[in-house]
C-alpha cells in the first residue's frame, strides 16, 4: 500500500509540488479518516491545492467537505450574496463545496463532523443569516445538512497511519507545511522532548 515509504526520506529535498504528488498518491490510497486528519492540519492559502484535490474526489467524505465549507466562516457569503463562479478556483471552498453537491458529490458520510471542522457558533451564525433571507432570494441553495452536520463516527487511524508518528509520512507533511510535530518521530523527537522536560524544570527550580 505505501510503496512511497523509501521515497519519503528524500521529501525534504524536493520542492513543494514534489511533496505534494507524493501526498496525494498516498492519499488516494488510503482511508477517508487519513484524509478528514490532513485537512484539520491545513491552512487556507497555504494548502489551497491540496484542499481543492481532496473536495474534487468522489470519495471524498462529507465530514471533509463540512470542514472545507466551513474552512473560511461561510456566513460572510450571505452578507453580499453573488452567484457562484462557473469554476471555482483552488480557495473558493464556499463555491466549490455547493457546486458538487449538486453534481451528487460528498453523499458518503461515514465521518463525524467534530467541532474543529465545524464550530458550534459558527453554525449557528449561518443558521441565524440563512432563516432571515427570504426563501429563494439567494443566489445559491446551502443544503440543510450542512446547516446541521451530524452523524458519522469519529475517525480513528492506527500508528503506521497519523503523520506525527508514521517515518514514511512525517518528513511528507513536514515539507508542505502541514501541522505536524516540528522533530521526526524517533530518536530526535525523544531528545527533544527529554531537553524540554529538563528546561521546564530547570525553569521550576530557579523560581522557587
């Protein structure tokens, strides 16, 4: 399944569009909780290609695409609603999200949306602006279940799976800047933490 594992190791001396074919290769391999835990690690603007990619799949799971949807607060569309562009760019999540679903896209929802996808007062707020606008004066539809994303089972990945500890995927989202442990998971890692602990102590004892 990982057949990138030896490539990894040379990730850090590539380029970012290098890193990136090599994430999403592994990706479309691998289960949807991988795939809900990349996007909770990435940024707008920073991993807009990335995010597009993921949103464009069919398999894509409908947590991920709440947690794109919610990504950028979706409740400022409302405020000077415009039609949607025919083809949404990479960072329009808001357009893009809307326009597959209605191609049939995100049906599969094996997935929970957690409250780091979606906030709790974030939704509220697109709930609160959607109810005051007249039915039909928008110029898009938002779809009721992403006013009210329930269901799905929280996502689970073994060890071999989550990017802080698996050596064939931290140097990965390491080089695209994905939220990841800044030391590689081993050795150095455990130094690092060992220096920390002793720091915090050293720190402890000089103020008592």
């Amino acid at each position: 399944m990982f057949e990138l594992t030896a490539d990894a190791a040379r990730v850090t001396r590539t380029n970012a569009a290098s890193a990136l074919a090599h994430l999403l290769r592994i990706l479309k391999s691998s289960p949807q909780d991988l795939w809900l835990d990349t996007i909770r690690r990435a940024s707008p603007g920073i991993h807009d290609a990335l995010i597009f990619w993921m949103l464009e799949q069919t398999e894509c799971d409908f947590a991920i695409a709440v947690h794109a949807f919610y990504l950028i607060d979706p409740s400022q569309y409302l405020d000077t609603p415009r039609p949607l562009p025919q083809r949404p760019n990479p960072g329009q999540y808001f357009a893009q999200v809307l326009m597959n679903w209605d191609k049939g896209y995100y049906r599969i929802h094996n997935l929970t949306v957690e409250q780091q996808d979606a906030h709790p007062r974030t939704i509220a707020r697109l709930n609160q602006k959607s109810l005051v606008r007249p039915k039909g004066t928008l110029p898009f539809v938002i779809p009721d279940r992403f006013l009210n994303p329930t269901g799905g089972q929280p996502a689970t990945l073994p060890h071999y799976l989550s990017p802080d500890d698996a050596t064939h995927l931290w140097p990965i989202y390491a080089a695209l800047q994905l939220r990841v442990p800044s030391q590689p998971p081993g050795l150095q890692r455990k130094i690092a933490k060992a220096r920390q602990a002793i720091e915090r102590l050293s720190f402890r004892s000089r103020r008592s």
